[in-house]
C-alpha cells in the first residue's frame, strides 16, 4: 500500500533526523562548548538543584496519582455502560487539546485563596496554589490521558474468561484483580506511568502560573530555561536542558526495559 522498503525508510531517517536527531544533538554541541568545570558550576547550582528536585518529586507524585486513577477511569470507560459515557471519554482528551497555557490561569484562579476549589482548603490552613501541590496538581492535569490511554486498549482485548475462570474456582474479586487482571495491565500502565512522569518533568505553561516561581521552593527546571534564554545565557540555558534531556532519557530507558521484562516474564 506504500512506497517500497528503500523510500520508505529513507522519508522516516529523514524526518526523525529533522524532528528528533539533529534538534537533540544541537543541544549536546551547544554545550560541548562549555568546559567540564564551567557546565558543572551550572549544572550543580544551588538554584538549578532545586529546580531539578520541585521538577522532578512533583512530576513523580503526580505520575503515581495519574496511574491510579487513570486506571480508574480506563475501567470505568471500558467496563460500564452508562449515559455520557461518550463525553467522558472525549474529555479525556481535553488536556491535550488545550493550551497549556490556558490550562495554568485556570488552575491558578480555581485553587488560589480566592478561587472556588481554594478558598475552601485555605479555611482550613491549607494552600494549594503557589505551592508544590499546586505544581502536583497542574501536572496531574496535563498527565492523566497518557495512562488511561495506554490501559484502556489492553482493557478492551483483555479476555474476560480468565476472570470467569478465576471466580468459578473460588478467587475473590480483589484476588481476581491483583493476580489475574493487574499482571496483564501492569505493563501498560507502566507505559503510561513513564509517558506521564516525562510530560511533568518538561511541563512549562500549565505549571508556569500557578507555581508562584519562588526560588528553591516552587521554581521548575524548565522555568531557570526560560530565564537564562532571557537573559541571553544560551550556553547555561543548554547546560540545563542537556542535564533534563539525560534524566528523562535514563528514566525512559528503566521504564521502557522493565516494560518489555514484564512482557516477557507474562507470556
């Protein structure tokens, strides 16, 4: 139906050389200008650090959350029959039709001191906005269609024999899910778990806003980016991304070989 193996492949190098390969290696020759002592001065900053750890501890909890509850909503989509159910699964994907940076001013007004969601846990000496929380709760947004679009195909082949035969020999439902179903969702909602955590990791215009920005307490890696390229330090602004680019390449690598470990160990 298409092109032989020969073009192909030649119209795939070439687009991935000009989307993926050469973008990432301008990356590492912009900061092969540096020497070792200077990008390590930049890279180990007190500030950066701390942006590296807000970055990448909120991106975590908030890939945990998304895996929970995006299984959830894949089960529900996928196993109940109910009035909306078609709306439901379209806004799933809202978060990627938005704008990032229409969803940040949104979050900021519903959970800061004044907004609905806020107003309410600031009664309680609880604030959400300009806090890591806020942060978490940015990422959870923009997070949540990776995991329940990489769990609700499996969902959907998943053959229900399996459980039939399960109960009829006695198992409980919670021994069911845990022994049975999970095993065969785990490698998927792996998939979705790492696809979440990377998207939180380089979030920028959801999390920009209500962040608050405060040094070593809300600032994000990807914001001391923006900063240096504003400030005309493009060297140190690569430094920066080169360390983010290396982490979630490792962190992808993990994720990606447990995946297919999974796979493996499954069949």
């Amino acid at each position: 139906m298409i092109p032989g193996f020969g073009l192909s492949m030649g119209v795939t190098l070439t687009m991935l050389s000009c989307l993926v390969l050469i973008p990432l290696a301008s990356i590492f020759l912009c900061a092969g200008q540096l020497g070792i002592r200077e990008f390590l001065k930049i890279v180990t900053g007190g500030q950066v650090v701390s942006g590296y750890v807000v970055s990448f501890s909120c991106a975590f909890f908030a890939a945990v959350v998304n895996a929970v509850f995006g299984m959830i909503l894949a089960w529900v989509l996928t196993r109940y029959d109910f009035p909306g159910r078609s709306l439901m699964n379209g806004l799933i994907e809202l978060p990627f039709a938005l704008p990032t940076a229409v969803a940040g001013i949104s979050l900021t007004y519903l959970y800061s001191d004044k907004g609905w969601i806020g107003a309410l846990f600031d009664k309680v000496g609880i604030r959400i906005a300009y806090t890591r929380i806020g942060i978490t709760i940015a990422m959870i947004f923009v997070g949540i269609p990776f995991v329940v679009r990489s769990v609700q195909p499996v969902l959907e082949k998943l053959d229900r024999q399996y459980e039939e035969a399960a109960m009829l020999l006695g198992a409980g439902r919670g021994y069911t899910f845990f022994r049975v179903i999970l095993p065969e969702l785990f490698p998927a909602l792996l998939a979705g778990f790492g696809l979440a955590f990377a998207r939180g990791i380089g979030e920028y215009g959801s999390v920009v806003f209500i962040a608050g920005n405060i040094p070593y307490e809300t600032q994000i890696a990807p914001l001391l980016i923006m900063a240096k390229l504003e400030q005309y330090k493009y060297a140190d602004a690569t430094a920066i991304a080169l360390v983010l680019l290396l982490l979630s390449f490792v962190l992808m690598f993990v994720i990606n070989s447990a995946q297919i470990y999974m796979q493996k160990f499954s069949k």
